[in-house]
C-alpha cells in the first residue's frame, strides 16, 4: 500500500504550538484542509475573532491566520467532528508539569494527552495518523498506542508517529517557515514508515527533503527533551560565569562574545540574564531529570538538575542584588519592572524570571509598577495569584500595580539615587552611558562595575 496522501489535517490543541504550526502548514499546503479544534470557547473565539485579536501574540502569525482562516484554514470547538474528518491528527495539547501525585514538581501531567487520545479512539470510523506533537516524556506514544490498538475498530487503523517541535516563541513564524531540521519518528515497521513518508509529503512542500529527519519512535522523543536541555544548560552556564564577572569586575558580554567566536561553541544562547523561562526548558529538563531517576541513573538526573537549581538561583541573586543596592532595605520603595512575559516579542508569561522577582519584591514588601504591552491585565494578576498562593489578590494589589505605560518610570518623578537594574542586557555601553549622565545609576548582570 502506498503512503496516504493526506488531503485532510487536525489539530488538537489551538495553543503556542498547534495554532503557528498548522497556520504554517495550511498557508503552505492550500490543497489541505487543517482544521484546528480546542475545548477552549474563549481561545477558538479569539483565533475565529473578526478583527484577528488572536489569543496569541506571534510576529508574522496574523498575517498568516489573515491569508487562510475560512479558505483551508478552520478553527472550531467541534473536537469530535475534526477527529473523525481528518486522515492525520496532530496531538498539541499542553502537558504541563505534574503539581502533585507521583512525581510532583518534575513529572509531565499527561492528563490531557490521555483524553485527546481517548476521543481520537471513540471517534474515528476511519484510519488515522496520530501524531504526537506535544512535549511528552519518552514512550509516551507507547501509551497512545496502546489507548488506541486497545480500541481500534475493524477498518480503523492507528499509525503513530512523533514529531516534535522546535520553533522559538517570538520567532515561531520565521522558524517554521525555514526550520533547521523537521524531525519525525516512526515505528520501524512497514505501516510506521508508510506514515512517516505522508508526514514527510506534508512538510515537503515547503522545507528542503534534507531538512526532514526520520528516525525510531523514541530517539525523536528524546531528541526534544536533549535540545532543550542542552539550549537551557547553555544559559546556566553563561548565568553562571555572570556571578564570577560581576565579582571580578569582568564583563560577560565581552566574556560570552569571544567564547562564542569559537566554531565548535558558536555565538547563540550565550547572553547572560536574570534567568531563562517559557513552558518548555524547565519542563524539559524536569522531565529528563524523572526519566533518568525512574531508568535509577542518579547521577545523570543530578546533572541535569543543576540547570533548573542553577537559573532558580540566578533570578534569587537578580532580586538580591536588588535590594543590596538600594541600601539593604525595598520596603515602601517604588520598583517599576518593564516586561512581564519571559522573553521578547511574545505574550507568554508562563515561567517568566518576572513572575519570582515582583513575588520577591512583594515580599519584602516593595511598591511594584508593571509594565509589558503584550500581556493582558488579568493574566499577570493570575500568575502573580500562584505564585503567591498564601496572599489574597487583594494584598497583592495593595503593592503591585499594572501601568498603562513605561513613562511612569521617567527619573524625574523618581527618588535619587535612582537605579536602572538591566537583567536582560539590554543595555550596550552608549546606553549605559547615557543612562548614567542623566543620573541613573545602571546596574547590569555580568558586570562587576556600576556606573
Ligand atoms: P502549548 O504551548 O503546548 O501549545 P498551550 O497551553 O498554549 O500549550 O495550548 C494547549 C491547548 O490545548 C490549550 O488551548 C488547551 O485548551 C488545549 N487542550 C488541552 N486538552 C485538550 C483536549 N483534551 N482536547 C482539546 N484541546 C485540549
């Protein structure tokens, strides 16, 4: 039998990862129909709203939403009717870390893999690919296997297939567009890789047959977690020569450049900073981490743990400088923190260094002043809420404020000495300068002199 070629696409999931990427994939293949389900009312509105206020902020993304929404592009809460249309089903639902039970704080909650997996068993009357998209610990398509074969129907058959994500939030448009590699695993058996060529035939009509990687089921699992963690371990060790400059007087940006001119190291994902966040690398790592102590490889589950202990430690050091410098006391002062998600050109807050910082500032009882234009209102009150779970939102309303704009933070309405505390390196030398001939006195990761 030869591969399906596939006509017909869903997608479970319309969040950071299935909405760019079937986006993508819709404007690229016009002769699929990609038909993106979510059992989130409000998230489906927004993706279906008339103006494109989409629920996620992606340079690029509305154009594309723009291009293809109602002509092969369709978003619906219709899960089941998008199961049982579609000849290949991407599985993009979140699998955050586990909260409690077994494995608390570094398994991935699987829960809505399950039932994603589950309906796609109740619903189908035809075959499927399922394509797990998500990111999941390894041989979790084993266990959507074994859901599915156990429910399978005469007619009706299942294909797995793995096909991890590698875009970047803030640059998901421009990564899908030209990504460094499409990676998909299969079950080495002839029906694995018949569907392993219909992905391929998916992603062929835009991205070079050189840059579509096919390997076993589990080595394209693992692969995910190992890049994040190898990307996250980069950061850490970065933040981690930062605290050596800062106490020698060395600068990290002249340190992290003249590492990074070595080929074998290259010169991305060496900037020092308060701390990396986003839903992935902690998660990643945690998840590599209850791999390795379930497989009883201690060490190797310790190893990787310093990652996530070393950037915990960088965004405490972050708000311990703080309050050093404005003379070991913020109580009663006013902080303004500019930028409340956990990088550039996104929306997403969710592990953002800011979250730690404003809870430790709420604790020591400081005035806070936030300002990021990307995200909305209730959402940085939601996560402020969590990570304070103690504190009524009252409370932490009393000394968090959501500013309309960065200009209230301008240094003439500010107490002198007034401080700048650049945990982004954000700021080159000019600006410092400029900076300090106003008055401000900056201070920077990585750099042992004030100015
Ligand atoms: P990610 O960054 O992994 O894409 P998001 O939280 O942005 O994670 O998106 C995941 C989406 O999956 C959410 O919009 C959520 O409502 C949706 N989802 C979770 N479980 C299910 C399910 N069983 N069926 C349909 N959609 C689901």
């Amino acid at each position: 039998m030869a591969p399906t070629k596939v006509t017909k696409i869903c997608c479970i999931g319309a969040g950071y990862v299935g909405g760019p990427t079937c986006a993508v994939i819709a404007l690229k293949c016009p002769h699929i129909t990609v038909t993106i389900v979510d059992l989130n009312q409000s998230r489906i509105d927004a993706w279906n709203s008339p103006d494109f206020q989409l629920p996620i902020f992606e340079p690029g993304l509305e154009d594309v939403v723009r291009q293809c929404r109602d002509r092969n592009l369709f978003f619906s809460t219709d899960v089941d009717k998008g199961i049982r249309d579609a000849e290949l089903i991407f599985v993009s639902v979140n699998t955050p870390t586990k909260k409690t039970g077994v494995g608390a704080g570094s398994a991935a909650d699987l829960n809505n893999v399950e039932r994603a997996t589950r309906r796609i068993a109740a619903m189908s009357t035809t075959s499927k690919i399922v394509v797990e998209k998500s990111t999941v610990p390894c041989r979790t398509a084993e266990s959507m296997r074994t859901i599915l074969e156990a429910n399978s129907k005469p007619n009706c058959r299942f294909d797995i297939l793995s096909n991890p994500e590698f875009l970047a939030e803030g640059t998901a448009i421009a990564d899908l567009y030209n990504p460094d590699r499409v990676l998909i695993g299969s079950l080495q058996t002839p029906e694995g890789l018949d569907a392993c060529e219909s992905l391929k035939g998916v992603y062929a009509n835009w991205v070079p047959s050189e840059h579509i990687l096919t390997v076993g089921l589990w080595s394209s699992e693992l692969t995910k977690l190992a890049a994040n963690a190898m990307l996250a371990q980069r950061i850490s060790s970065i933040n981690a020569l930062s605290a050596i400059c800062e106490a020698t007087g060395a600068n990290i940006d002249e340190v992290a450049h003249a590492v990074g001119t070595d080929s074998r190291l290259g010169p991305k994902f060496l900037k020092a900073s308060v701390g990396f966040g986003g839903s992935c690398f902690q998660k990643d790592i945690l998840n590599l981490v209850y791999l390795s102590e379930s497989l009883h490889l201690n060490e190797v589950a310790k190893y990787w743990r310093g990652v996530v202990d070393m950037n915990e430690w960088q965004k405490r050091r972050f708000g311990q400088k703080v309050v050093k410098e404005l003379f070991g006391t913020i109580t009663g002062k006013r902080i303004a923190v500019l930028g409340f998600a956990f990088k550039a050109d996104t929306g997403d807050t969710r592990e953002s260094a800011a979250i730690t910082l404003i809870r430790d500032f709420q604790s020591e009882r400081a005035l806070v002043n936030v300002y990021d234009p990307q995200v909305p209102q209730e959402q940085i009150w939601q996560d402020l809420q969590e990570a304070s779970p103690s504190s009524s939102l009252d409370t932490i309303q009393k000394h968090v404020t959501v500013s309309p704009s960065a200009i209230s933070a301008l240094y003439k309405s500010m107490n002198k000495p007034a401080f700048v505390f650049d945990g982004r390196l954000v700021f080159g030398n000019t600006e410092r300068e400029r900076l300090a001939n106003i008055g401000f006195k900056v201070i920077s990761i990585g750099r042992g002199d004030s100015i």
